[in-house]
C-alpha cells in the first residue's frame, strides 16, 4: 500500500529535532533505520503528518568511550555495534547480539535506538542492555532525562519515550574486571525475532562466589523485563550447577504474563526461558576472565 501524505524533514541537529517535536507533538514521528515504521505507514497503522529523520544529525552515531562509561549514539547500527572493536573489547554480548539480528541488509539500517524506542517484544538489544545496566538518555526541548533500562520499557510497544522527546544515547558503564556475558535466544527461523532471548552478565570472584550478577529476558512477555530472582539466587552464592539451575528455574517469575502467539503458546516459552537462561548463565560463566 501507498503511505498518507505526510511532510518530510531531515535536520541536522538535536536542537532542531527537539524543537521540530516540540511543535508538532503526535503528529510528528522520527524515522531512524526505518524498519518498524515505514511498514506500519504503507499499512496506514501509522498515518504521521511529519517525518523527521534522523540521519543528517551530527554525532548521533558514535560509540566513544569515557573515564568509566561506554556512550552509544541512537543512531548507531547494528553493524556498527557489532563491528565496533571497542564494543567488541567491552561488551561483547552487546556486539554478539547484534551480529544475530535479521539480516546484512536490515543490520546495516537498523539502529539502536530504533530498537530500544520502538520496544518490539521479541527485539534483541532491550534485553542486552538491561543486563548491561545501561542509561538511557533522552532529549527534548525542555529537558534532558536519564532512564535506567530496566525502567524504559513499560508495556507491548510502549516506553517512557514522551512524544517530544528523542532517544539520543545509551550509556553503559565499565564492566568489573572478572565478568563474564552471553545472550542466547530461541529465534523465530524467518525473521530472526526472538521468541525468547536471554542476556546474562556475571562476576565471580577468585573463591568462585558471585558478586555481581544481571539478567535481563525478552520475548517472553509484553516487554524486556530484568529477571530479579534469578540474580538473587545467583548473588552471594558458589556457582554451580545445582545454584544455576535453581538461578534459571526463577527466571519465569520475572514474567507478568506469557506471551502466546502462532509462533508459541505461553507455556512453550515458560519453558523456553528456563532452557535459554539456564544455557546463558552457564556461557556467561564460561566466559569469565
């Protein structure tokens, strides 16, 4: 189908995007990678008068590194974030994750920021970055925010993103010297979604005692969501298999409600997420240097 009628802008800047928002509230949309949006409009799910995209904006693609934090522009790509040596180096789950969505074509669009505010369900990055601990920062023309992850994603489809505010960077802090971190997923086999996925971090000292442990799921439910108990039943505790397991048995209750769709039943993905926590546990603990 052909899109409704809408007005097309590109900026250069966060100002003027931020402005642009300002103005026109709901009848504005930002178009980063395209992905989501563009099929929602040709389908008039989506009907913006307004369309701002973000590509011409300075500096919203850059991953640089501070004192103790990794800051990732919105505009990011998967490619950049899994070419990205420094991603590599730092946070390879972040890297291996976006290795593992879709295809070259849409990883080479596709945005991280694009991801993170859209918030499909079975999207990869929420999880990761959830389990990364990372701050969401957003922008408007009135304020700046901060949002730890595992706060910005509220419900199916829906952030703490406000109408006028864009998504300008996420930022990840230094990770502990002797972490581990894997994401595993149960991937639909035509679009590479996740029906579940699983993003683990880890530290475990030199007695092999956890002290600091990040788990975050996707694809389970109506949103990414941080597996809390099992991060307690990890913390404080000798890893072993026995402690893993009891760790990936409580990854179901950080999951309102399953989802269930022609893909899964809700019960088929309870049980998905007890097999790929209990897996990326024990990769995240492999991996600990």
């Amino acid at each position: 189908m052909i899109p409704s009628t809408f007005e097309y802008i590109a900026p250069t800047s966060i100002t003027e995007v931020a402005d642009l928002l300002s103005k026109h509230g709901e009848d504005a949309k930002i178009l980063a990678g395209g992905h989501s949006l563009i099929p929602l409009m040709k389908l008039r799910l989506a009907q913006p008068k307004i369309l701002i995209d973000l590509k011409n904006v300075n500096g919203m693609n850059s991953i640089t590194e501070g004192s103790d934090t990794l800051v990732i522009g919105g505009m990011s790509t998967y490619y950049q974030l899994q070419s990205s040596e420094l991603i590599k180096n730092k946070v390879s789950m972040l890297s291996d994750a976006a290795a593992d969505v879709a295809d070259p074509q849409v990883r080479n669009l596709g945005t991280i920021g694009g991801s993170l505010s859209h918030a499909d369900p079975a999207a990869d990055l929420p999880a990761v970055v959830i389990a990364l601990n990372a701050t969401i920062v957003v922008d408007s023309s009135i304020e700046e925010r901060f949002i730890n992850a595992e706060d910005f994603f509220v419900d199916l489809l829906t952030t703490q993103l406000r109408a006028n505010e864009i998504l300008r960077e996420i930022r990840i802090p230094s990770l502990i010297n002797r972490g581990g971190s894997a994401y595993l997923k149960f991937a639909n086999k035509a679009s590479h979604y996740a029906v579940v996925g699983v993003a683990v971090r880890i530290g475990i000292n030199d007695a092999g005692i956890c002290e600091d442990a990040s788990v975050g799921v996707t694809g389970a439910g109506t949103h990414a969501v941080r597996a809390v108990e099992t991060e307690r039943m990890l913390l404080g505790n000798k890893i072993n298999e026995d402690v893993i397991d009891s760790a990936a048995q409580e990854s179901v209750a950080s999951v309102d409600e399953f989802l269930s769709d022609v893909h899964a039943s809700g019960e088929y993905r309870e049980q998905l997420l007890k097999v790929f926590a209990k897996r990326a546990i024990q990769l995240a603990v492999s991996r600990v240097s």
